[in-house]
C-alpha cells in the first residue's frame, strides 16, 4: 500500500525525487516499513555513471528523499537537510531493483537524525546513509519554498 506524501496535495509538485509530474525525476513511491518507510526503485542507463553503474549521487538523492520524507510523515514536519553522509558498500548496477528502508534515529528538537540502507533483491546491503535535518514551519519558510497562499494552507492542513 503506497503512502500519500503531504506534497501530492499540491497539483503540479515536481519534487526530482517522488513527483509523478517531473518526467526526468526518480518517480520514488513509499510503502510502510516495520522500521519506518521504504521505497523500491529500479534505475535505468539514464542514471549511470561507470557503464553499468548507478550514479552515487542519485542514491544519495534516494536516500535523502526517503528519510525526508519518514520525517514529514510520522513527525508532520517538513525538514531541510543539514549533513548527509552516504556510504558505499557494493555498487549498485542499472536495470536491478533496490530497495531504499528509511528509519528515524532520535533527534528532538533542533536536530532529527535518521538512517536508510540500501539493499539488493537478495536482502545485502549496498549502501548506507545518515543525516541530520532542521525543522522548519511553512509559514516561516514560504518564500524560499516560493508557495503561493492557497499551496500553503494545502500543506498546513495535511501536515496538521
């Protein structure tokens, strides 16, 4: 069962990470996780660098966007990210399915910290990320959000 994540309430979102309205975009989809929230993905030549390899840093991207969005979801916050450290264990290959599981670490307060593991169909880690995000309300953050009124008082109501 997919999660609806706070921003489909606005019509035209083109998050790069889990928009279905941005085309050249990763299109990620989150499901429930016992840890906290995951998301399936399988990349294409079109996200390689090395022949045959994912780009880091669109893993890096994968696992931002699910720890992000973990935080909006069982926080009701939205969150910048402020460090994000991703770990490579094995590389990660075009045309294969991976799963990116995103769990919360703590974090009260000024800092919410979390952690994702990227895992291959046979369960072996091929990579790992940590982060820390600052929370922000979207009243104070609107004009580097650039929201017009009515998107803001979409996204407060789905966050409350």
């Amino acid at each position: 069962m997919s999660i609806e994540v706070p921003w489909s309430v606005l019509p035209d979102y083109h998050c790069f990470g889990c928009s279905p309205h941005n085309p050249g975009g990763l299109g990620l989809t989150f499901t429930p996780h016992p840890d906290g929230v995951q998301a399936v993905f399988r990349l294409g030549r079109a996200f390689e660098s090395y022949p045959g390899v994912v780009h880091g840093g669109l893993v890096g991207v994968i696992c931002d966007e699910t720890m992000g969005n973990l935080i909006v979801l069982e926080r009701r916050t939205a969150a910048f990210t402020v460090s994000l450290r991703t770990r490579f264990l094995a590389p990660l290959h075009v045309d294969h399915e991976y799963t990116c599981v995103a769990r919360l670490r703590g974090g009260e307060g000024e800092l919410i910290q979390a952690e994702a593991d990227v895992l291959g169909a046979d369960g072996a880690v091929h990579a790992t990320a940590s982060a820390g995000y600052r929370p922000f309300s979207l009243h104070d953050a609107r004009t580097a959000l650039t929201l017009a009124d009515d998107e803001l008082d979409l996204l407060t109501r789905r966050l409350s």
